[in-house]
C-alpha cells in the first residue's frame, strides 16, 4: 500500500486517512479522534510523513483502539512511535497479530464520551466506538461501505457467525449518529442513521 497522504475532518474531533490495498482492491481507512484526555488512533494505518506531521499537531497521542482482531495493521509503529498503549474489545486478543495492553468490555469508555460498543458475529473482538460529542460511530467490519456496492454485510465467509452479524448491527440503531465511518469505504456523513436504519431495515434474500 502506498502511504495516505491526505488527512480529512470528518466530525468535530474525528480525522480520517485512507491508504488503498492493490492487491486486495479495498480500501484501509484509519481514524483520529481528539478527546479531552488525548487523541486516539483507530485501526491504524502509517500514513505519509507529511500526514504524521499533521496528526502530530491534533495534541498527545494516549492510544490505539483496534475495532477487531485483524486490524493490527501498523499499529506495532504507533505503539513505539508514541509510547502509547493498544486497546481492544475483551474478545479480540485471540488471534491478534499484536498485543493488547487494556482489554475493554461492551459499554465500556475508552475515554469520556467515547464508548465501545460490541458486535459479535463478524471479526474476532469485533467492537465499534461511539463518539457522542461528534455524533459518529466508528465500526470495523460490520458493515463495508464500497463506491460501487454500497452499504454491505461483511461477506459470510469471513465472518464468525453471518446471523449473529446481523443481529449485532441493529444495537447501532439505538445510537444518536449522524456520521458512521467504515474500516473499509468512505464515511456516510450528515443523514447516516437515516442510511444505516434503511439498510439494515431493508427485506435480505434468502440464500
């Protein structure tokens, strides 16, 4: 992958860069989030130099969440660039490529304002954020938000438990969001409850 080298707001507080997988055609979208304690890092990809300067400039480094078990990527680099710690979901250590300091139960804050919320059924400690004072929610690979597809279930062959994935997704709707970002895809900001509910709303064919 070629390194991001575009640093986008997304919400208040919440930045975004992107990095593209030629070989696996997707894109790897990492996050920002500026809290009253420090910034925390997202499934986190390294990004440009000229990125990292400006992520630098969002404040202090605390942390790293990573949104499931496969999501690693290049967090090994943050830890040891920022001397921060790696937090995850209870259940994502399992078959994690990199270790977990703090391990984090469903409902639990990550920081003031900043709540994680568990949805079993896709990736390994497969967890989302909700940030409140943005009003966004941040998932992994619950949903997959691609230019040409659209909205999308994470494919049944990779995930843990397909019916329990759906399950899992309608606790998003109990959430007050405008703006959802995507581990892979682009963020749908503005009217995204209003999306996310249609979707998950919308009548699936049986296989």
């Amino acid at each position: 992958m070629k390194p991001a080298t575009r640093l986008t707001e997304i919400a208040p507080g919440l930045q975004r860069w992107s990095s593209f997988h030629t070989e696996w055609k997707v894109d790897f979208s990492s996050y920002a989030i500026q809290t009253d304690q420090g910034v925390i890092f997202v499934d986190p990809v390294k990004p440009s130099p000229a990125v990292q300067k400006k992520l630098a400039a969002l404040g202090a480094p605390v942390g790293v969440f990573l949104t499931n078990s496969n999501h690693a990527r290049d967090t090994d680099w943050f830890r040891k660039t920022y001397e921060i710690q790696v937090y995850a979901h209870e259940k994502a250590p399992t078959d994690c490529e990199t270790k977990i300091d703090v391990l984090l139960l469903d409902g639990e804050k990550l920081a003031p304002g900043l709540q994680v919320l568990h949805l079993p059924g896709a990736s390994s400690g497969e967890a989302a954020l909700f940030f409140k004072s943005a009003g966004a929610v941040l998932v992994g690979d619950t949903l997959l938000n691609s230019a040409d597809k659209g909205l999308a279930f994470l494919p049944d062959d990779y995930c843990e438990d397909p019916k329990q994935l759906r399950r899992s997704a309608q606790k998003l709707l109990a959430l007050n969001f405008q703006t959802i970002t995507f581990a892979h895809g682009e963020p749908i900001v503005g009217d995204a409850k209003k999306n996310i509910t249609a979707f998950l709303k919308a009548p699936r064919k049986k296989k």
